[in-house]
C-alpha cells in the first residue's frame, strides 16, 4: 500500500471540532435546552443518544418522482410503524413521518459492527436495506448506508443515527427515485441480543514510558494507510477555506460551508472510511480531546500536541482504524 504524508491529525480534528461546535451552537442559540434531539453530530459516545423522543424521523428525500421532506415524533411505540428490535444480528427499525409515509430498514451486523456505518448491500428481508412506503407508492434502497450511533443490545435503549444518501428505486416502475439522507431516532423494545457492538476501548494509560501518554499505542497519524486516506487532503482544505476564506467571525456562515466537506471530500460516500471516521470522533467529543489546552507534557516520542497525546491514550483504536 502506498504511504502518504498528511496533514497533521491534530489539525483535522480541530478543525473539524470547531465546526462541528458552531454548528451546535447556532442551533441551539434559537430555541435553547434542545438537548442531542434528532440532529445527531457525532460527537456523542456510545453510551446513549441524548435527550429526545424516544421515535423521530428528519429526513428527505431529494430528487425523484416525489422529492420532500418526511418528519415526525413520538414517544408512544406503535408496530409496524414506531418501534425498533434487535433480532438474529439485525436491527429492525420502522418510524412514522406525520404524512403516514413509514420509513422501515434493517442494518445488518452479522458482517458489520455498531456503531458505524453499515453499506445498503441487500433486499428485504436479508442483508441491510431501507424501504419508503407512502401514498406514492413503495421505494427500496439500492445503495448507500445506514449509521447508527448506539449499540442497540438491550431492550429499553435510543438509538440515533443517519441515512447517509440512500439511493431509492420506485418498485413500480423500477427506476431510480431520489436520494434519501436525514437522521433518526429509535427505542430499542425487544432484543436478543445479538447486534455485533464493538467493545469499549479501555483508555491507554501510555505506562510503556514517562513521556506524558500515548506510550503504547502504535497508530501513526502522520504517515497514513488507512481507509480515509483519499481524502484528508480534500477535507482539510475544505474545513480551512470556510474558516479562513470567508469571514472567520460568522460561526453561520463556516457552519453552513462546513456542513458538506464530508460529502464534498467523499468521506460520507465511503462506508469503509466514514463508519471509523464517526467512531473516532466520538471518541474525540467523550474526551474532550480537542478542547485541550496546550501543555509542556510530551511523550517519549517528543509529542507534546495535547490533542494527539489524548487520542493516543483513549482513542487508540479509533485513530488506527482511520489513519492505518
């Protein structure tokens, strides 16, 4: 595999963290205690999806025979149209929008593992697939992904996540029908337990040496090979010509820049670079890694960038899974 050199992790994630925080806060700034709702940013840990209700779906539908938008909530669980259930490594999940559309899909994980990104490879009922089912008639998936946010194990659990540019074909016609992308939520009611999750990563504590952390973990940032490789490059230029190409005090103005560098550098589009990318900015956000003030600490490797030195230590994984 041919080695890169890339720009600094350090810098991606920066950059990346302040964006995702202005667009948070401008958000927040209209309507306040909205909590982690239906706009999932990825910057929650694997530990539950924040406040919200317990059913929602923000999601639309561009192009096609019907483009528009399907939105609804609820807290009551209704089957067959507001209800989520782990069965036999397949989390099944409908949702209702208020035009009586219902979203149903299946993320399989026999082959996958949560939380990520898995790729729409199947049909129903096999595989990971999503159906629209409205008044204008029935659209199956035929590409794209599903993220979900949480492990979805046990009974009782919210799950977020995103429907990352589903393809739809009209079953009528056969033809394709639009794209599909938004997010959701789902509560958990039956399980058994079977969805593959990651374990938790245990934090590094980096005694391999007295240098101030990251002692242990092998990821190598700077020299990349992994899976996102293609496009840092893009990203990161993308991210620094919002900040800095425009005017660098209009957190609206980066925010609604910022918000399609994933899709513009082909992340979202690569199931195999965005499902790690997510997990390593959750990782980020549980840590406060990037907030990070600078310090004279360094490790034996004479790092003394704060943000590394705190992803080496508690996102090792992560870190190798994009980068290498």
């Amino acid at each position: 595999m041919t080695t890169i050199r890339t720009a600094s992790l350090t810098a991606l994630l920066l950059l990346s963290a302040c964006t995702t925080e202005v667009t948070v806060n401008n958000r927040d700034s209209g309507g306040g205690g909205g909590g982690g709702g239906s706009t999932d940013t990825g910057t929650s840990s694997d530990t539950g999806a924040g406040a919200g209700p317990d059913y929602q779906v923000d999601a639309t539908v561009s192009g096609g025979s019907a483009p528009g938008s399907f939105t609804g909530s609820t807290e009551t669980a209704v089957e067959g149209q507001n209800t989520a259930s782990v069965l036999q490594g397949g989390v099944i999940v409908n949702l209702a929008s208020a035009d009586g559309t219902i979203i149903s899909f299946r993320v399989d994980t026999n082959s996958s593992q949560l939380p990520g990104t898995v790729a729409i490879t199947g049909a129903p009922p096999e595989g990971t697939w999503l159906t629209a089912t409205g008044a204008t008639g029935i659209r199956e998936s035929s590409g794209g992904g599903i993220r979900i946010g949480q492990c979805p194990n046990t009974a009782g659990t919210t799950i977020s996540g995103s429907f990352e540019n589903v393809a739809l074909n009209n079953v009528t016609t056969q033809s394709p029908d639009g794209t599909l992308s938004g997010t959701f939520r789902a509560t958990v009611v039956t399980s058994d337990g079977s969805a593959n999750c990651a374990a938790p990563v245990e934090a590094d504590t980096g005694t391999a040496d007295t240098g101030g952390g990251g002692g242990s973990c092998a990821a190598n940032p700077e020299v990349c090979t992994g899976p996102c490789c293609p496009y840092l490059e893009p990203y990161g230029t993308c991210l620094s010509g919002c900040i800095f190409a425009g005017n660098p005090f209009d957190p609206a103005a980066i925010a609604a820049c910022a918000s399609s560098c994933k899709d513009d550098s082909g992340i979202t589009g690569d199931a195999a670079c965005n499902g790690p990318w997510i997990a390593l900015e959750q990782c980020d956000a549980a840590n406060g890694c990037s907030q990070l003030e600078e310090t004279a600490a360094c490790n034996a490797d004479n790092n003394c960038d704060p943000t590394e030195l705190c992803l080496l230590d508690n996102c090792c994984a992560q870190t190798i899974a994009v980068f290498n």
